[in-house]
C-alpha cells in the first residue's frame, strides 16, 4: 500500500482511525490480536547439540572415523593395549575440530536479535481520547502517535500534523542530514524511501520539532520488517578457504582409500596375515590425512584475530580472515564511514573572496558567523573537554565554526537577545529571529539561497548567485543570510514583517567531509589491486564530489542514481558494473544487487557499512565490514568483521593482516601436505618393495600431530611481508596449490621419502634388526621435518629471512626435538612406540640425513633467485 501518495484523511478512512480520539482500547486489542506484536519475528535457534552434530559432515572427518572404528577393531582383536592409543587420539582430534566449530553463531541470528533490540520500547500514542504511554509492541495499525525532538519512531506512520519536524533517517536512507518532514506533502507515486516526507519510519529518531501520525505499518510489515526478511532470506556462504579445505579433505580421503585398496590387494596376494594388512592401511589412511590441519588452520586464524583486534578489526568468524585478504572489491557506505558523519562548515563568502574556514578568517566573516550563529537554536555543551552537540547538524556547523573564530554562542545569544523568532518552515526554508544588537534591533534571516534572494534588495545577486553554485558544484549545503533593521520587536511577527526587503550578508557552505585518512586508506587499495566503491543513499552531486576528493571516482569511471539502477535488467548491470564507481540514492535492496553483480563478475566483494540500511548487503558480501562506535547492532549483527575505530583506514590493515594470514595457512598446508604425503610415498613404496612398512600408526600419528603441529603453528606467526600490498588480489577461484606450490609438496613429499627409505634401509643393514629400521626411519622423518620447516618460512632464503625474525619457529623446533628425543631415549615410553636403542654411528647418520633437506631447498631457492635476476 503506497500510504505515502495519499491523503492524510484517505489513509485515516482505510484504517477506520481517528485522528482525534485514536483507537478504544478494546479496539486495539482486537487489532493487536489480529496483526499480532509490533516486533520483527527471529528464527528458531539451533541447539548446541544441533550445531556440534553439524560438525561431522565434513568429508575428512568422515574419513578419520572410519580410520578410529577400523583402528578400534583392530586393537580388539590384538593383545597390545596400546594399540588404544590410535583411535583415541583420532577420536580426540575429531571431538577437538568440532567443538571449535560449535562456538561460531549464526549471522542471521545475531542481525535479527539485533534489530529486535532497535525497536523503541514504549511510545505516547491516543486511546480512547487520551494520550498513554503504550509499550511498543502493543502498537497497532491505526493507532495515532505524538512525536517528539529525541523519540525514536516505533512503526511506520503517515504524518498528520508536523512543526518543523526532521527525522534523522540515515539508518534507513544512508542521508548525513536529517530529513524534513511535512504531513501536507504530496508525493509521487514512486518516491524512493528518502524522498518521503510525509512518512516517518521504524527505528529511526526525532532530531527537531514535533509532529502526529498515525501507524500505517507494524513488525515485519515495516521497512525495517522488509530488511529483516532480505537478512532472513540471504543463506551464509562458505568462505573460499572452507570450500577449498573441504575439496582437500575430500581429494586427500579418496586417495588414501584407493591407495589403502593397492596396499590390500598387494599384502593379499603376497600372503601377508589379514590384521598385518590392516593395520598397514590404517597406517597409510593416517599418513594420507593430515589429521590436524583443521585444528591448525582455526588456531592460525585465531592467532591472526588476536593481532588483528590490537588493529581495531574484530573477526566475529574465523575463516573471514581469508576472505578479507582475497578482496578485490570494497563496497563502502559514505556516511560516517569515508565521512565525518558530522556536517562541517568549510567555506563562506561576504563578498569579495571566498574564505576557507580554519579560524582567525577576515572581520566580514566573523560577522557573519555571529549573525548566522544568532539565528540558531543548536549548541555546543564542552564538559570535561568533551564537546556535545546539540540540535540540527546544520547548525551545529554553524555555532562550530563560530567557535573556531572565538565566538561562544552562549556569550553571544547573553549579549544579543532573542526577542522574536519565526521557526524554520519547510514551505517557507527561512527561519527569522529578532535579537537586540549594539541597542538596536536586528531581523536575522537564514535559508536556501534561492528563496532568500527573492526577498533582499540592492545586492549583487549575480556575484552571489556565481559563488552559490560554484559551491553547489562542490557539493556543498549552502545557506544564505540576510538582515533587516527594525524599529521594534513585534509581538506577533509574520513573515511579511520580518522577511522582505532584506540586506545581504552572505553565504555559507558546509559539507559531511571525508575522513583524513581515507583518502590514502583508498589509495592503498588502488594500489593493492583493489577496487573501491561508495554506495551511498545521498544524491549523486554530494556523492560524486566527496568520491572525487578520495580519488574513489576516476576518469574512465561513473556515478549512476538508484532510479537509473532500478531501470536496468540483471544482465545490463551484470555487463556494466565495471564502470560504475558511485552509487547515489539506493535502497538496500539495491545495495544487494551491486554485491551479487561484482560477485557475478569474479569479483571477491568487502562491503562495510554502519546502517541498518547496509545489513542485507553486509551479509550478501564475501565479508561485510560494519563501523563499531557509528554503527547499528543491526549492521554490527550481520557483519563478519567490526571497525572499533570507525576508520576507513582500518580495512587496509586488516586487508593486509589477511593476505598474512593466507600467506602462513598455505605456509602450514605446504609444511604438513609434503609431510603427509612424504610418509604416504614412504610407507607405499616399502610395500612395494619390501612388503613390509617402516613406520607404525601411533608412529605416524605422534609425527603428525606432535613433532609437525608445533611447527606449523609457528609458521602461522609468520611476519607479514613487506610487499604484501604491492601483489594483486588473487582470484577468486584460485587454487590454494597454485603458483606450482601443488608441485613442490609432491615433490617434497618424494624427497621425505627417499631420505627416510633410505634411512630403513640403513637401520636394518647397519643396525641388523627390523625394530632397528623402523627406529631409523621415525628419526629421519620427523627430525628432517623439523629442519624442513624453516624452508618453508619464506621462499627467500634463510640467510636473508634469518633465523630470529620468527621466535616462534625456534620455539617450536625447540619443543619438537625435545619430545622426539624423550620418546626415543625413555626406555618405557620408546617401547610403547615401537623404538630401539641405535649405535651413535646410525644416530649420527639419522641427523646428516634429516638435514639434507635444508641444503637442497637453499640451492633450490638460489637458483631461481638468480634465474628472476637473469629474466630481469
């Protein structure tokens, strides 16, 4: 129902309301039966034990049960107790996963909780001839409700009566400056939401005036209903490292299972026992899966939340990290993001020059700032060095920028008294006092240059009319100010009286200016490959002139209006979104279809917003960034990631903490994939050979959790690199293998296992026992992981890196080597390992072998160092 294209008195018919007496409270009731409560309905909540069930359908995790059952079977029908020991560490590993992901919560949930908490509590509404205050939720379709300055509105309701009424809407619209209301105005039929004057909405306030209106919608009939449903309707979409994690999990099981089935057969026809040839593909089920990369990469993200959190960028979900760092297109609210969110005055004119406002400008100025300041009703209150301000924003400039020039309102308003006033009227956009200045009396009037330049005399309207617009061209507010010489106050002024045949004074402009630092926070982006755009519900003049002063609006690219963007079909905007950097006067559904079409263009799309305009769009984007001081809990609710500092600024930080983070997850799956798969080439190639596997499962278990888990924690603490911000985004699609490091784990994995054959080979002809072999071949292995975990730290090398930028990593080799050491030389413990004591020629050569590693990646990276030198 277009309530807003009728009359006051046709909308009071439909709903059988009356303007005078509201609803009976019985009628109310019935209503209220009817319609049900003025609230936004939530989504059942799922169960912990829901989500923690949820938990196990991962392909990986499937694969590590069945790996436990046929462990657990196994160890049943042995002797050996501790053959235990396996399946309850994977079991353990698998409990530990879960229980991770059980405490991340829906962003659905939390953005609908946190719109429910917007909703006004209680209202001042007529029932039954009298004015009550009735809870919010009580409220009803045809109720008549008073409003006033600091109300927030509690339903969607058709003005009946406004005083000067302005509503600061920029939740809903994305406006810096609050909307005039007019119960009297007609509206086209097809008015954006901004555009409605007759009209005030859920959840937003009263910043000036009074007025009365009755509720024309309620709960999720509202505007705020309607973005309820879009965020109730928008599904959560796996983050590309969580789809690219499961597609891993699901690659490295059917290959351990197809290998698993070689071994069998093999062991089967060379007549080896059954339990042997199970125990062997369990083995090798272990060494294909790298059991705690899961854990890992959730501990690595976390560690690089908690950096990011001494950043002022809190990650509500721990795979957004990644995201973040893949981004390739930021989204950006204008209001109280790449601005203030506070007008400013900037510039004004007395004629002669136009004079920038710093504080100490020229006398013509001043007196113009005190004669504008005059004919305010805002203030600013400083109280224990904290500035309130109070009143219409425009104003508040005003009495701001008096103040940079030393001119206090209070002083001046004790000084000059108001003795008259005509408010400011939406028809009229003049407002009129009458102060008492020097001993004499003064009408000063103030308004839109074009209505207030009709009424003044004798002036160079055409200087005036040219440093109007050249302001308007800037996208500046102006206003105008005159003056009239009275004989005396009068004590019922009218606009005849007071506001013809003025005298010029001047003209003032004012702007929601950028912030400082987003103005090289969008250059950064640019020059990391990142493509920013504003979306914004201000018009395109304001929009497009702020996006050209943070270098946002380019040649080559353009500002398009929501009328413009509703006019086009999916596959035009599809087609075209490249060209459009400024979106102007857009509704939050539109917000949305700017997201899906960067989406659609390969695009990886950041969208950060503070309103509860900008919810839907947040959590329709790969990761949506909401303002944590400005913001709604609205938009703070259907974030993946909040701004404590507000700062535009911040996103590049967190841009480049999460192309770190990427950078050290790929570090840790390169580290335990060339592990892994090192000791799936080793025990494969001994069954080929010699049928019998080097190495026992618990052996392969504690190696993969133990000697490869602190290591590849460390090399999430990585530092970030230098030229992080130089590389372009990476594509959306990118394999996490690409740039041949799929190859070198391959190929790592064949030198792992060639070192640690070798080592079984040695151990079993020098040391003359199997138990001798299998001893050997565990050193090998683990110890020439360890070293092999500082290759993998940077792909320069480890003199240019050097050993102590990363404390973490000597900690971890540390740790490692220790616990290697205590299992191989505690007799107890070395026996629940299947260990043996070695002569200290075979550890010796165990050592030279575990470091080969380390000398053949340094010649590996100083030969394609001086290959980029030759190509360069």
């Amino acid at each position: 129902m277009l309530w807003y294209h009728q009359t006051a008195d046709e909308v009071l018919r439909q709903l059988e309301a009356n303007e005078q007496a509201g609803l009976a409270p019985e009628e109310a009731a019935r209503r209220l039966q009817r319609d049900g409560a003025n609230r936004l309905n939530a989504k059942k909540k799922k169960t912990a034990l829901q989500r923690f069930a949820e938990q196990f359908k991962d392909f990986m995790v499937i694969i590590l049960m069945i790996a436990a059952v046929i462990s657990f079977v196994v160890a049943l029908g042995g002797h050996d107790k501790t053959e235990f020991l396996e399946p309850v560490i994977i079991l353990g590993i698998v409990l530990l996963n879960a229980t991770l992901g059980v405490v991340q919560e829906s962003k659905a949930e939390k953005a609908l909780e946190a719109l429910q908490s917007l909703a006004a509590p209680t209202a001042k509404a007529l029932r039954g001839g009298s004015v009550q205050v009735v809870p919010a939720a009580d409220l009803v379709a045809g109720d008549v409700i008073l409003l006033e300055a600091g109300d927030f509105v509690p339903a969607d309701a058709r003005l009946l009566e406004s005083a000067s009424l302005k509503c600061e809407e920029s939740a809903l619209t994305g406006e810096s400056v609050p909307a005039e209301k007019d119960a009297a105005a007609q509206v086209e039929e097809n008015a954006p939401l901004g555009d409605r004057r007759n009209m005030v909405y859920s959840g937003t306030s009263v910043v000036y005036g009074r007025g009365r209106a009755v509720i024309v919608a309620t709960g999720m009939n509202t505007e705020m209903g309607v973005i309820a449903k879009l965020l109730d309707n928008e599904a959560d979409e796996q983050t590309p490292l969580q789809q690219k994690l499961a597609k891993l999990g699901k690659t490295l099981g059917i290959v351990a299972l197809g290998v698993c089935a070689v071994i069998f057969a093999i062991g089967f026809l060379s007549g080896m026992p059954l339990m042997e040839i199970f125990m062997t593909a369990v083995s090798l089920a272990v060494a294909a899966i790298p059991e705690g990369l899961p854990a890992i990469v959730a501990i690595v993200l976390a560690m690089g939340v908690q950096r990011m959190v001494k950043k002022n960028a809190i990650i509500r979900r721990l795979p957004a990290v990644e995201t973040l760092g893949s981004a390739s297109v930021i989204c950006s609210d204008k209001t109280g993001t790449l601005t203030q969110n506070r007008m400013t005055l900037v510039k004004a004119w007395a004629g002669g020059e136009v004079e920038e406002i710093a504080g100490g400008e020229s006398e013509r100025i001043q007196n113009l700032l005190r004669l504008a300041t005059l004919c305010c009703d805002a203030s600013i209150e400083v109280q224990d060095g904290k500035e309130t301000l109070i009143g219409d924003p425009t104003e508040v400039a005003i009495v701001a920028a008096a103040r940079k020039n030393g001119i206090e309102k209070a002083a001046l308003a004790a000084d000059c008294p108001r003795l008259a006033e005509l408010p400011f009227d939406s028809d009229r956009k003049l407002m009129t006092t009458v102060n008492r200045i020097d001993g004499k009396l003064l009408a000063i009037v103030k308004g839109a240059f074009d209505v207030l330049s009709q009424r003044v005399v004798n002036f160079d309207e055409r200087a005036a009319a040219e440093v109007n617009a050249a302001m308007g061209e800037d996208a500046l507010r102006v206003l105008a100010v005159a003056v009239k010489p009275l004989d005396e106050a009068p004590e019922n002024p009218t606009s005849d009286q007071l506001e013809q045949g003025l005298t010029f004074v001047g003209l003032l402009g004012m702007i929601d200016p950028p912030r400082e630092e987003a103005k090289q926070a969008v250059a950064t982006c640019i020059k990391a490959g990142i493509r920013p755009v504003m979306i914004t519900g201000d018009h395109v003049a304001t929009a497009s002139a702020i996006a050209r002063q943070l270098g946002i609006l380019t040649d080559g690219t353009e500002a398009i209006s929501g009328a413009q963007l509703a006019a086009m079909s999916e596959q035009e905007l599809n087609l075209n979104i490249r060209r459009y950097s400024v979106y102007a006067r857009v509704s939050p559904e539109d917000k949305i279809r700017i997201v899906k079409a960067w989406q659609n263009s390969g695009a990886m799309v950041s969208m950060t917003g503070d309103g509860v305009n900008d919810a839907p769009a947040l959590k329709a984007a790969d990761i949506g960034c909401a303002m944590g001081v400005t913001g709604t809990e609205v938009a703070k609710g259907a974030a993946d990631m909040i701004l404590t500092d507000d700062n535009f600024a911040t996103i590049v930080s967190a841009v480049k903490e999460g192309r770190g983070i990427y950078d050290n997850i790929k570090k840790a799956v390169q580290f335990l994939l060339g592990s892994n798969i090192g000791e799936l080439f080793t025990v494969f190639f001994s069954m080929l050979f010699w049928r019998q596997s080097p190495l026992l499962a618990i052996q392969l278990l504690w190696i993969n959790l133990v000697t490869d888990g602190l290591p590849a924690l460390a090399l999430g603490m990585e530092p970030v690199e230098k030229d992080v911000m130089s590389r372009k985004p990476k594509p959306k699609n990118e394999s996490i293998f690409a740039g041949g490091l799929g190859v070198r784990i391959v190929l790592q994995g064949l030198m792992f296992a060639a070192l640690t054959l070798s080592g079984f080979y040695i151990g079993y002809t020098v040391g003359g026992s199997i138990e001798a072999a299998e001893t050997m071949a565990f050193l090998v292995l683990a110890v020439s992981q360890l070293f092999h975990a500082f290759n993998v730290r940077s792909t320069h090398s480890l003199f240019v890196v050097g050993l102590t930028s990363n404390w973490y990593m000597l900690g971890a080799f540390a740790v490692s080597m220790l616990l290697i050491l205590l299992i191989a030389f505690i007799p107890p413990v070395a026996a629940v390992f299947g260990l043996v004591r070695l002569t200290q020629r075979l550890y010796l050569i165990a050592l030279g072998l575990a470091f080969v590693p380390v000398v053949i990646i340094e010649l590996e990276k100083l030969g394609r160092a001086i290959y980029r030198k030759i190509k360069k």
